[in-house]
C-alpha cells in the first residue's frame, strides 16, 4: 500500500454555536492573547459578533477586528494589512479568522510574513518576493497561530497548508506553501452558514464537489485520499441541491459542511489538479468566482481521464441516478448560474490567452493527463 503522509495536524470541531463559541474560548485557554481577528464587517453583523468578541475580551484577550477583509486576497491587500498592524503598533500572537475562504488564506498569508522583518514586507514588491522565494521558510521563522472559524462551506481552507494569494498586478496566482500555515484548530459552526446566498452556497459547494472530485484522480492519490473524497463527492451530490431547495435548514447546512470538510481532508493530501489549474486565469482575467471556475471543467476533464483511470467509473455511477453527472451539475446550477464560459463574459476569442496561462505546477503536473496548451484550449472550448 502507498505510504500515507500524516493526516491533519489541525484540531476540528462541529459543534452548534453555542459549544463553537466555548470550544474557542477553551482552546484559547488561560493565556492572554494579542489577537489579530479578521471578520469581513457585513459578517460581523450578520452574525452577531460582538458577544462572542466581548466575552473573548472579558477572558482576558486583547482584540483588534480588522473588517476589510477582500475575496481573492491579493499581494496589495496582504502589503496594506501588513502595514498597517506595524503602524498601528499591534503584535499579535495569534489569528482568529472568521469567514470564507478568502479570509481564511488571508490570516495565513499574515501568519506566514508577520515575524519576516518590516524591510521584507514593506509593499506590494517586496510581499511579492517574500513569497516567491518562500523567505518564511527561513531556518528558526515562526509563524502566528491560526484559528479558523468558516462561514462558508466549501473551501476547505481551515484543513490545508497553503493559501493563495492574487498577483493582480503581475496577472498570476501566487500560493504560500508550509506545513505551519495548517490553522491551530478549525471551528465549523453550520448555523454560521445559514445566512448564504443561493449564488454562493452553489458556487462553495462545487468548489467542495471540485476539491474531492480532483483529489480522487490526483496522481497523488492514495486509497486513504480516495475513500475521503468519494465520501465528500456523494455527499455533494445529495446534499447540495437539497440546502439550494432548503437554505434555512441546518442540518442540511450541516450535511454540506461535513462534505467540505472531508473534500478539504481529501485534497490536503493530494492537492487539486487541471480543474483549478484552469480556474486560475479564469478568475484572475475574467472575474470568475473560483468555485465555478473550478466546477465549469470538470466534465471534460473527467472524460479525458477515464482513458488513463479506469477507477473514476466509481465517480460516475455515483451520479447514475441522477442521469449522470453532466445532467446533475446541469440541474443544481441552472436557476442560480449557468455553468458555460459565455454565461460569465468570457468570449471565445479570450481562451487561447486563458489556455496559455493555464499551466500551474504541482496543479497541471498532478493530473492523470498533464494537458497541453492546445488540449486546455479544446477542453475551454467546449465549455462555451
């Protein structure tokens, strides 16, 4: 059998938001704490945070909320955080992040660059090359501790070692890398998610439904990874168009959560493949919400696999029922958001820029087939 690499180092809770809410405090223990927490302001709203903030500060913690929090946290918006905590004299020990995926990558991204020195994280260029040379992966660097709280449920952001990070200004996607960006403990509250829009439960969910999918062909795979996501793919499947038809019921929300969490589980180990490979100028040139992006190929992106891996017919007849899985993504998506390229602006005469931008190590290179720029363009194709 393959060798397993060490499962999850982080500390997962399900727990309703009462017992979520005690559970922080609990893991926080006894120990004051600077900590930096980022809530997106409409969240903290949303959500009725101050409470839980109050109390937080009442057990002794000192807080400081930043609630700028952008989706797709750019090398600008991280170089704009970073500067403003050290002009703001706030040194912080640990992270409470409060949100989707973005905000989740964005407390690694902090947690990654907060202990490089002011010199090295001063702009968006020097940010920038403080990633690509992977200086946080420096002999004795220590990074922040995260504790992650999703309210969404699909990124899967709060099991994973890495967070990516939009070079808008260079046109390409960016990722930090390291086994210490793993949060401390991840807190998954379903009735924190209740509140999603349609467009975004849909567009999480594919993304969970892409992570799990990705992660079950991976040339990385393993029979561990494989038994998580096909667990997490199914529970897609059933539970995705079920919370669109029922929002406000939590233990739908819930179903879907646990499926975000097994995908995140899944791909943790293996990575994702040409699915987000191709998302990624998707995204950064036209705009695409990444779990669309991602979800909008993985039908031609299946089918060509098959050839090499015989074992995504068991990917397939989970979908038997419903007609097959063209027809299932069909159906879950077409009231909200039709999956084709032309739905989201993208014109036909842009995919051969979007092909040629579409090759991402350890993401193309991961996939069964390591498609070529003609054969990424063919595959777009398709999805007009």
């Amino acid at each position: 059998m393959e060798s397993l690499s060490p499962f999850c180092p982080v500390d997962v809770r399900l727990l309703d938001r009462t017992r979520g809410e005690t559970a922080l405090r609990e893991l926080l223990g006894g120990t004051p704490e600077k900590m930096l927490v980022l809530a997106p302001r409409f969240l903290c709203t949303e959500l009725s945070l101050a409470p839980l903030f109050s109390a937080l500060q009442g057990d002794g913690h000192c807080l400081h909320l930043v609630t700028d929090i952008q989706s797709n946290p750019s090398v600008e918006h991280l170089a704009t955080l970073l500067a403003q905590l050290r002009e703001q004299g706030f040194d912080p020990t640990c992270i409470l992040a409060i949100g989707g995926g973005s905000c989740i990558d964005m407390a690694k991204g902090i947690s990654a660059l907060w202990h490089l020195t002011p010199d090295e994280t001063s702009g968006p260029d020097t940010v920038r090359e403080a990633i690509q040379a992977q200086k946080y992966l420096r002999k004795d660097h220590t990074f922040l501790s995260i504790l992650a709280m999703p309210t969404t449920a699909g990124t899967g952001s709060e099991v994973t070692h890495w967070a990516t990070i939009w070079d808008t200004q260079q046109g390409r996607k960016l990722s930090i890398d390291c086994a210490a960006c793993y949060p401390k403990a991840a807190i998954l509250i379903p009735e924190w998610t209740v509140g999603m829009p349609a467009s975004l439960t849909l567009s999480t969910g594919l993304d969970a439904l892409s992570h799990a999918m990705e992660a079950f062909w991976a040339k990385a795979r393993n029979p561990f990874s494989q038994a998580l996501a096909i667990t997490a793919v199914d529970r897609v499947r059933r539970f995705l168009p079920q919370v669109l038809a029922a929002p406000l019921d939590a233990n739908l929300r819930r179903e879907m959560c646990l499926a975000s969490l097994l995908a995140g589980l899944a791909f943790s180990q293996t990575r994702t493949t040409a699915c987000h490979s191709l998302s990624y100028p998707l995204t950064l040139l036209h705009g695409m919400p990444h779990g669309y992006a991602a979800a909008i190929t993985l039908a031609p992106v299946m089918k060509r696999n098959r050839a090499v891996l015989p074992d995504i017919a068991e990917l397939e007849a989970l979908f038997c029922r419903d007609g097959g899985f063209d027809l299932w993504l069909e159906h879950v998506s077409n009231d909200i958001q039709s999956l084709r390229l032309s739905a989201f602006s993208v014109p036909e005469e842009a995919l051969p820029a979007v092909a040629q931008s579409a090759f991402t190590t350890g993401r193309m290179d991961n996939n069964p087939i390591v498609f070529t720029p003609e054969e990424s363009l063919q595959i777009l194709r398709e999805c007009i």
